[in-house]
C-alpha cells in the first residue's frame, strides 16, 4: 500500500563498504568471543537509533570482549560453559539499549543444542517501572478474560451488545455502552492492529470473516448512529501488541477531512552509526470506506494504553491523539517500542533485523525505521495519556480505566 512507499521510500544509497548485516550473512565465528564480536558490529553497523542512544558503545566492546574471551579460555581449559553465563553477559552489555522491539537471540557456540538465550532490552526496563505489573497468565489473556464476562460496568451504564471474536493470540470485541440519558458509546478493544487485513474478509463465513464483522460493526455503528444518541467513542488498545501499519488508513484516516500528516520516519542509509536517511513524512488521507468528521460534530474519542501497549498498539494512539482534536488518552504511559520492523529489508536500508538463530547461531530483531511523532522520538520512553490511571493502583484491575474513559465522555458535553 502507499502508506508503505512512504515509509520505505530513498532510504540506502550505495557505499563501498559491506556492512555487517542481513539475513543472509554467512557465519563466520566459532567461539563466543567471535559471537560477540559479529553481532556489536552489526549493531554498531545498522542500530538505527543511534541519534537518541546514550550508550556507550565502544565501551561497551573494551569491557565486554575480554570477558567472553575468558569464557573461550575457559572452554580451551575444558571446563564447560553454561548457557546461564553467556546469557548475564550479554544482558549486562546489551540489555540497556533503547530499542524496545529488541530481542537478542543466541545459542551457546560450544554446546549449541543447549536451547536459544533471549535478552529483551525493553521488558528489562519497562520492570524497573512503578507501575509495572507482571500478569501471570500474560495481560492480554487477563484482558479477554474480563472483557467476557463484561455485562455491566456499573450501575450507572449497561452494556446493551456485546461480542467477542477470539483467535489467540488475537482478540477483538466490540460492545455498545448505554448511558442513563440514552445515549451510546460503540467501543472495540483490538489485542493486535490488524484491522486492515481483516476487513478484507468481510462477508465470508470463516473466522476472518467474523472478525471482519466485528470491525464493521464498530465502525458502522459510528458512521451510522445520530448525533444526538452519540455520545463518543473507545478504541481500546490496552495489551495491544503492534501489528500493520496500514491500520492508520482506519483509526485515523475514517475520522479526518484533509489529507494530515501523522508522523516522520527514517532509517540508516550509510554504515556510519549517523548515517540516516531525511526525515519523510506519513499522509494519511480521508477513508472512504467509513468516515465520519468528529471534530466537526465535536465527538469525544477516547482511546485506552496500558504498558503493554507495544508498537502499532501504541503509535496508533500517539497518532490519533496528534490528529484529532476531540481525541483524548487515558491509562498508562505505553511500552515505548515505536521502530516499525521490516525483515530481510537489506535493499532497503543498513538497519534492521540480522541473523538466523537455526543457521547462523543468532537473530537479533530491531527497529528498521526510526519514528518521530509530535516533534519527538519516543522509543523506549512510551506515551503519557492525557490522564493517567495505573492498574497498579486498583490491584490490577481494568474496570477503573473504562470507567474514567465513560466519565470522561458524559463530561465532555
């Protein structure tokens, strides 16, 4: 699609130099010091956020090359090495990286078949938050759990319809709230943004089909429902963990009037750890297929973040926040994961995922695209919602963040 061309569009140019990245990189170490190595040059190489990193990362390679050296030593002493120590050293080295889509994948060089070692840089800092929670099972399982057993919030608003579509690890549901004067507010919760893949399948009897559904019948509903018995709107994107980038054509381009420019994006055209491409700009243009100007009719649209908020689930709330000015956030301030990720995009740029962790013994995934939104780049630190209400605070209950979102809209007008 053309929202894509946007992105992708005059990032690499030609260099003499090879740089230490792609998929399809032949390995070329054996020890765990050569592991290391290979993978700090890719990432010295094609780490797009270099600009806004405060790592030191040459520092880093002066402290940490010598210490898996002796880890090589110590295999050369016959002494076995266990996954565990290579596992802490590279969490040490690279677990403060800013990238939160990171995950930095390897397998022990001496005893390979011992399992695959995963760092996240992102989950290590999101859990030094103080309004961090770990759901056990995950939030999003949490999530689709109450949402199901959802039949009224509170005594003063029922929930009229409710349904759920569930194909794990996807969920949509949608409901329609009723307030006491009689108004309405459709409100869809999307565990991914995958709503412009979906929507395709309208009309067909299968499960996409019934997911399509779903999404129409939210959209429908604001498109068709009188002003006077609209009383706003929720897009729930609480454990919502990325998905499609074309999904700003939905959120953002049903509500708009005039083509409206949502964020920037670049990436690495060069080696050189500040080699990036000039910031391009993202349109996104009136959508045909719904739309419904909210600005005009002055229709509150409320959308919901939780941490767990990844990437698409998060960018789309920044975004419709940017572009709309009926729009407002309420939650907690999202994960911070904003690089779009494109695999196997060596034509396109320097950056980028790497590796193959069944062939090449490491796969590291990070951000291809660097984004900036409002003016700012945000990866790692997340978005603050206009207010703030943290799970943490009520025992990690999601009831009280619906709740502000309904008296939010009945306080409006």
């Amino acid at each position: 699609m053309a929202i894509l061309a946007l992105i992708f569009s005059g990032c690499r140019k030609e260099a003499d130099y090879h740089p230490y990245i792609g998929e399809n990189s032949e390995l070329v170490y054996e020890t765990c010091s050569g592991q290391f190595d290979y993978i700090w040059k890719c990432i010295s190489t094609g780490y797009v956020f270099w600009d806004v990193d405060d790592t030191d990362w040459d520092a880093v390679y002066e402290e940490y090359m010598p210490k898996f050296e002796a880890l090589d030593a110590k295999h050369d002493a016959g002494e076995t090495i266990e996954a565990s120590e290579i596992e802490a050293l590279y969490k040490e080295a690279m677990g403060g990286l800013r990238d939160h889509h990171m995950n930095v994948m390897v397998r022990n060089p001496y005893s390979p078949s011992d399992g695959v070692i995963r760092i996240r840089p992102g989950l290590i800092e999101v859990e030094t938050r103080d309004y961090y929670i770990e759901d056990i099972p995950s939030s999003r399982t949490r999530l689709a759990e109450f949402l199901s057993g959802l039949s009224g919030l509170d005594s003063s608003y029922e929930i009229e319809s409710a349904e759920m579509v569930a194909d794990d690890p996807l969920y949509y549901f949608y409901c329609l709230i009723k307030l006491p004067d009689g108004r309405k507010i459709p409100y869809l919760w999307q565990s991914q943004a995958q709503m412009s893949l979906y929507i395709n399948y309208l009309g067909e009897p299968d499960q996409p089909g019934a997911i399509a559904a779903l999404i129409d019948r939210w959209f429908s509903t604001i498109q068709n429902t009188p002003r006077e018995e609209l009383a706003g709107i929720i897009l729930d994107n609480r454990c919502n963990a990325g998905g499609r980038v074309p999904d700003f054509n939905y959120v953002v381009g049903s509500f708009i009037n005039t083509p409206t420019e949502i964020l920037k994006s670049r990436c690495k055209e060069g080696p050189g750890r500040l080699e990036h491409s000039a910031w391009t700009p993202m349109i996104i243009d009136p959508l045909d297929t719904y739309h419904r100007d909210l600005t005009a009719e002055n229709i509150p649209f409320v959308v919901l973040t939780n941490l767990y908020s990844i990437s698409m689930g998060e960018m789309e709330a920044m975004a419709i926040k940017n572009a709309l000015p009926t729009s407002y956030l309420i939650g907690e301030r999202t994960f911070g994961a904003t690089g779009p990720l494109v695999p196997g995009a060596i034509d396109i740029t320097y950056g980028g995922p790497f590796g193959d962790i069944n062939s090449m013994e490491h796969f590291v995934y990070t951000a291809t695209f660097e984004t900036m939104i409002g003016g700012q780049v945000m990866e790692g630190i997340g978005f603050t919602p206009d207010k703030t209400v943290n799970r943490k605070d009520y025992n990690g209950d999601f009831k009280p963040q619906i709740d502000a979102a309904i008296e939010y809209i009945q306080n409006v007008h």
